[in-house]
C-alpha cells in the first residue's frame, strides 16, 4: 500500500469514535462526523485494508476489535495535544530513509513540523556514516522544523530531540531510568535505545531548514545484543515495560519535542531551559569517561554542559575542557568496553 498522506479530521473522528466493546451505528457516526453514511462506510474499509479489524452487527452498528500496531497519521493525531493534532503525519510502510522524504517535502515547501514515520526503512542512516538497521517494528520518524538559527548552534537541535525522547519515555516508564547519552543518545541502563540525525540545509549564516532524524529501539530481539565497537548494546522500549502503541511513542515525544524548542518554527531557541533540561538528564555525571572527537581522545570526569550546550570534562589537574562533538564512553570497571582502537565499524547494530 502506499504511503498514506496527512490525516483528514472525519478519519482521527472516526478512530476516536470506534472502541473495543463499543458498537456504533453508521447513521450515528455519518452524523457526528458531518459526512454521508457511504464516506463512513469507504473510511472503514480504508481501516480494514490497514489491519484494523471492525465488526458490523446488524442492528448494533461498528464495533473495533483490534487495531494495528502501526503509527498511522490519526493514531498519531490522537495521541498528541489539541494544539498540535493537525500535524501533518506522512507514514510509510517501508521508505529509504525517513530524513529523505522529510528533506524532499521540506525543498517542496512543506511545512515546519511535518513528520515522516516508517515501520521500516531499507537505507536508514545513523552518524559518521553507519547504517541504521531498521527492521519493521521499531520507531523510526524524522521532524521537519524551519528555526531561526545560526548553523553553529545546530546542535541544540540533536540535543533537543535527545531530551524529548528522555521525557516521552520516563512519562510512562519513570522507573526505566532513561537518560541523555551527550550529545544525541538515549540509552536506559547502559544501553542504546535511541539515536539521532540532524541534517540541515543552510548557508554560511542561516538555516533554511533541519530535519530531525530520530530511531527508537522498540522490539529488540532480533538485534544482536553485542555492541557495535565503541558502541552500546541496543535496548527497545517492550524490553523496558512500555506496553502501548508505537503512536503514543510518537506523540509524547513531538509535544516533547515542541515545547523544548518553543514550537517547530522557533524564531529564537529557549536554549538556557533547554540546556539545563538536559543538564539534568545527563547520563554518567560525575564518572570517568573517554571522549573521542575530530581532534582525538580525551579522558576525564564529565562534569556537565556549558550553557551553549558544550560537554564540559574535567581533567586531571582539574583542567576544564569545553568540547562540542564526540563520542563518550564509560571507563568505569564495568563499564562498556572502550572505543574500539581501529575506529568506528560502519555498521551500528541500533535501530
Ligand atoms: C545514530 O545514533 O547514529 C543516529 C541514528 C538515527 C536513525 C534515524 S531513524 C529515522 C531517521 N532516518 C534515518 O535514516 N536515520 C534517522
């Protein structure tokens, strides 16, 4: 089937409306969704041809028995907030790359915030040049915004997104102890469970526009559970108890997403509340930890963010460094191993 577009407000009506154990008359939906009982009718079989199982009793009406695990633009609709239920919401049941479509509707002028979602992707890309393996049940979205934004303060972007992610899982699982692995990880117990690709289209001075890139382990067991060299283990969110739908996932982390970067079209970042945000989210603050960035490796203790957003390392002498890219990993006994000395494999087994 092919992708489906952004959702009309009669279709997130119609999904509200439909409930387990809950039959509805056709006439009764027609009227309460302002269309002909046969565009209620057309909606439904739209549904069925989704997965959505419906049943029709003669004089009971509709009744949904199950609907598909699958983060459709009204699934997504209705799991976000009034203010932001109008999102458009393309989904794809299998795409290249999200943050492809997301850039090509962005260069045809698509609006800031339009989101782009896959059960699966076939060229799903992560940093320096690593693949994504995006298999069909996790969650892989990217979020078009248009920010009144310098290029060198980019990554407040990654950042952002890296504390949505944080909030929208410790919201439902506040004992899963997601934190923000600096710059743009979210891992849970040591291990990976999301990661993020901002991409930009910019000149020197602005940026015209970012596309936010997010992947989300959801089911994880397939996934090797070895860690990519200098990498983590992946984690999914059914491994840490989350239980609801991927869409659910998926609107807790774009009202998340937009509150941190004051809407999807900021003509300024709120960036202070959001750097001491994700202050607090930090994962290892206060460990041993080697970090290694374009200009080489530095050990020392992550003693926390700067208020641009920079990764502060305390170093023996106790010497504070200031460093805006890299890799962090723990040197804790314990800990994960550290980075791998013949350099990053091109493959992380993550999504
Ligand atoms: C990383 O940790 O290396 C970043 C991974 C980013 C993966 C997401 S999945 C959705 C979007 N589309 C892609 O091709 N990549 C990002």
């Amino acid at each position: 089937m092919s992708a489906s577009t952004a959702p009309s407000a009669p279709m997130v009506a119609l999904r509200r409306a439909l409930q387990p154990g809950r039959p509805i008359s056709g006439q009764s939906l027609a009227r309460s969704l302002g269309v002909s009982r046969t565009a209620v009718w057309k909606m439904l079989e739209d549904l069925r041809a989704w997965g959505y199982r419906i049943d029709a009793a003669p004089r009971r009406g509709y009744r949904l028995v199950s609907a598909p695990d699958l983060p459709l633009p009204w699934e997504v609709a209705m799991a976000l907030p009034p203010s932001l239920a109008g999102l458009p919401v393309h989904f794809f049941p299998v795409v290249g790359s999200t943050n492809d479509e997301a850039r090509r509707l962005a260069e045809a002028g698509g609006p800031a915030g339009t989101v782009v979602v896959a059960d699966r992707q076939t060229s799903g890309r992560g940093r320096r040049g690593r693949t994504w393996v995006s298999p069909p049940g996790g969650l892989y979205f990217s979020v078009l915004v248009r920010p009144q934004l310098e290029p060198r303060h980019v990554s407040l972007l990654s950042l952002a997104s890296a504390v949505a992610v944080t909030r929208a899982v410790q919201s439902a699982l506040p004992g899963a102890g997601a934190r923000v692995k600096w710059p743009n990880d979210v891992i849970a117990g040591g291990r990976k469970l999301a990661g993020i690709l901002a991409e930009l289209s910019a000149d020197q001075e602005t940026v015209r526009f970012a596309v936010i890139g997010i992947g989300i382990n959801v089911e994880t067991p397939e996934l090797d559970p070895a860690p990519a060299a200098g990498g983590l283990p992946p984690i999914g969110l059914r491994q840490l108890g989350w239980t609801q739908p991927r869409a659910e996932v998926l609107g807790r982390v774009l009202a998340a997403l937009h509150r941190l970067l004051g809407g999807f079209e900021p003509r300024q970042l709120p960036a202070a509340a959001l750097v001491a945000e994700a202050s607090s989210l930090l994962a290892w603050k206060g460990e041993e930890v080697e970090v290694q960035t374009p200009s080489g490796s530095w050990r020392g203790r992550l003693a926390g963010l700067a208020g641009d957003g920079a990764l502060v390392l305390e170093r023996a002498g106790g010497v504070r460094q200031r460093l805006y890219a890299g890799d962090v990993t723990l040197r804790e006994a314990g800990g994960p191993p550290p980075t791998d000395p013949g350099g990053p494999r091109s493959i992380e087994r993550g999504g």
